[in-house]
C-alpha cells in the first residue's frame, strides 16, 4: 500500500479519535479531553497538510 494512502487512513483515525475526545469533553466539562481533542485536530491537520504537499511533488 502507498505511503500516502496510509497517511490519509491514519488521518481520518486520528480526526475520529480527536472529535470523539473533544465530544467527551464538551459532554463531561472535562478540559483535559478538550484540550487532547484540540490537539490531535491540530496534528490531523498538520498531517493533511503533509499529504497536500507530498501530493504537490515538494519535498
């Protein structure tokens, strides 16, 4: 399988992890998941952003 499809599966694990976090959080008024699911939406889009430039050809 190609890198860049594992990127992107792992991607969306993370953005389901991290809005479920962030779910728990606003339901429990918990901020330590608000502030774990705020993060990993921050690395998923980081990640995408990866993948957009690995898309592009730049290194």
């Amino acid at each position: 399988m190609p890198d860049k499809i594992k990127l992107q599966i792992f991607s969306i694990a993370c953005a389901v992890v991290s809005v479920a976090a962030l779910a728990t959080g606003a339901l429990k008024g918990d901020g330590v998941y608000l502030f774990l699911g705020g993060m990993g939406l921050l690395g998923v889009a980081l990640l995408s952003f990866a993948v957009a430039r690995r898309k592009n050809g730049s290194s």
